[in-house]
C-alpha cells in the first residue's frame, strides 16, 4: 500500500507535465502560425508597396517630361518674346530717326523757300536794268562780266592775306613756344643753380660750425687738461706735506698718472656694495667734506626671502668740492656696481642738473645701475 500511495503522486506530477508540454506546444504552434500570417500579410503589404512606389515612378516620368515640354515651350516663348521686344525697340528708334530727319528736311524746305522768296528779283533783274539805263543787253553783260572779274580778283586777293595772315599767325606761335620753353630752361637752370648755391652755403655753414665747434673744444679740453694737472700736482703737493711715501718715492711735476696713483694709495680707497657707490677714507684730512650721514637701508634677498640692513655712509662733499676733485671721478667710477644721484622736489635746478651729473659720472656704454633718489629737503641751502 505504501508503494501504490508513492506512484500516485508520481503519475500525477507526469500527467501535469504531459499537459504543459502540450500546452507549450499548443502555444508554440499557434505562434508559428500567426507568425506565418503575419509574414504573408508583410509580404502582401510589401508587394502592394512596391506596386505603388512603381506607379508613382512613372507618375513622376510623366510629371518630368510634361514640366520638360513646359519649360521648353516657356523658353521659345520668352525668346519669343525678346525678339519681339528687340524688334520693338528698332523701329522705336527708326521712327525717332525718321522724325527727326522729316523734321529736318521740313526746316530745309522753309530755310529754300524764304531763300527763293528773297532771290526771286533777281529773276527779271536784267529786264528791270535795261529798261531803267536805257543800255542794251551786250553792254549790260559785258558790265556784268567785268564784276565778276573784279569779283573774284578780290577774292583771290583776300584768300592770299588770308594764307597769308594764318602764315604769320603759325610763325608767330612757333616763335612764342620756342621763346618760352627757352625761359623755362633758363628758369630751370637758374634754379638748379640757386640750389646748388643754396647747399654749398649750408655745406660751407655745416664746416663753420665744425670748425667752431672743434676750436671750442679743443679749448675746453686744453683748459681742462691744464685744470686736471694743476688740480694733480696741488693734491701731489699736499700729499707730500702729509706723507712720508712721497717723501720717499718722489715723482716728476709732468709725470699725472704717476701722481694720481700715489694720491690714490695715500687718500683712501673705493668700498663697492653691491647696489651702492661708497666713499670712505682712512684719514679725515680732506676739508672739503663737509657732511657724513649714516643710514640704514633695508634690503630683501628674492632667493631666501632674508631681509638684511645695510649700513651706508653718505658724504656730501659739496658743488664746489665735486668740481675741484672732479679729475678724481674716472678712478673712482672703476668696478663701481651702482651710482647714487640725489635730488630734491623743492629745487628745480637739482633736478634739471641730473643729466649733467650722469653724463659726467657715467658713460653711455656703461652697464652701471643708476638709482636717482628725490627728498623734500632742499639741497639749495647746503650748496657751497
């Protein structure tokens, strides 16, 4: 009994299974079969297509040709047309013309018809002078023949002045152009004359202003080779009273340099910073100082970002003093990497005197850094 109570359910399980294959294959049947339907439905819906797209292809033949035949019919007409409007245009024109020319011709036939009303005496002038003079008629030609003689040799006459008149008229213009293309040469000429006069007077004032300009220099320089000397030897001198090298090495009154470098050793030294120009001595001897000032300028390094402050001893030596120890400025400016100009906003001639200060302290080729500094302290009180 256990065994027919397990079979039971197994048949069962078996009979649904049974039953959902055959469902599935129902199913699957009826879709092929719609399936079918429906690619014979496509088919037809395709075959119905393609008749229509067949139908409109010569539709659209036939559309084409007729609108071919209508633009060509359309052309013939419009050059129809142009021929015609052209054609219009002509006699347009050839009645203008022809208007004219009877308007014209109508203004001819007035013009000979008030001739002939006007010469129509002379018709029955003959009769008329014959019945008036009592002269026959050979007598009467023969007059006639005379004046016409007299006629024409006048006029033969008059055509000869006339030649002749247009003869003088041609000499007289030829002679007017030849004699005035012969004023415009002379003008020219005289011009290009003036102007080669003009530029050897500016050539000759170019040379004398040279030649000015070359003995004022010359001067200028001799004067001041004669100063630098004499500036020199009073320095040579002086260091000599103070000095025992001099004393020592004893140098020629013509010998400069040798008195500029012994000067050099005894007075003091350049001390360069880097951005600044410094002067310091080792003794404080020289007079013509008259201010020193300490300052200390703060300085950031773009490496490292450190700041630093700079300690610089100023020396205001004065105008005066500057031009007497001018000779000394060359030597100084030597392995200098900064000039220092200074200038005050109160004194306009301190300003305007800076070209002359960086002209005499430096020249145009030089790499030096030029630093101009302005103040508000006027520099005009501490000139001496």
């Amino acid at each position: 009994m256990e065994i027919d109570s397990l079979e039971l359910p197994m048949c069962s399980l078996k009979i649904m299974q049974r039953k959902e294959e055959e469902e599935d294959t129902e199913s699957d049947v009826r879709m092929q079969q719609q399936s079918e339907s429906t690619l014979h439905s496509v088919e037809e819906h395709k075959e119905n297509l393609q008749k229509i797209v067949h139908r409109m292809k010569e539709c659209k033949k036939d559309v084409e040709q007729f609108v071919e035949i209508k633009y060509t019919e359309q052309q013939r007409v419009m050059r129809t047309v142009k021929l015609d409007k052209v054609l219009v245009a002509q006699r347009q024109e050839n009645l203008c013309d022809l208007d004219e020319e009877i308007i014209r011709l109508t203004e001819e036939r007035d013009r000979l018809e008030k001739r002939m009303q006007k010469y129509a005496f002379y018709s029955h002038y003959m009769d008329t002078f014959v019945k008036a003079t009592n002269v026959g008629a050979q007598q009467g030609m023969a007059r006639f023949e005379t004046l016409v003689l007299a006629r024409d040799n006048l006029q033969e006459s008059t055509h000869e002045l006339h030649e002749r008149i247009q003869d003088a008229q041609a000499n007289l213009k030829r002679f007017t152009k030849e004699s005035n293309d012969f004023h415009l040469q002379l003008t020219s000429e005289t011009t290009r004359y003036q102007r080669q006069l003009d530029r050897a007077q500016q050539n000759r004032m170019h040379w004398e202003r040279t030649w000015n300009r070359i003995q004022k220099t010359a001067t200028q320089q001799t004067i001041l080779l004669g100063k630098i000397r004499m500036s020199c030897l009073n320095m040579y001198r002086s260091v000599c009273d103070q000095s025992r090298v001099c004393r020592e090495f004893p140098v020629q009154p013509e010998d400069t340099h040798g008195q500029l470098e012994t000067g050099g050793v005894v007075w003091g030294r350049l001390l360069l910073l880097p951005g600044f120009q410094v002067w310091t001595f080792q003794t404080c001897t020289m007079r013509p100082l008259e201010l020193s000032t300490v300052v200390f300028w703060p300085v950031k390094l773009r490496d490292n970002g450190q700041v630093l402050f700079l300690r610089l001893q100023l020396w205001d030596c004065g105008e005066n003093a500057l031009r007497r120890f001018d000779h000394l400025l060359l030597s100084c400016n030597k392995q200098v990497d900064a000039i220092l100009f200074l200038f005050s906003f109160t004194d306009r001639a301190s300003f305007e005197d800076l070209s002359n200060q960086i002209a005499r302290s430096s020249e145009p080729s030089d790499s030096v850094v030029k630093l101009i500094v302005g103040t508000k302290f006027d520099l005009s009180c501490t000139r001496t």
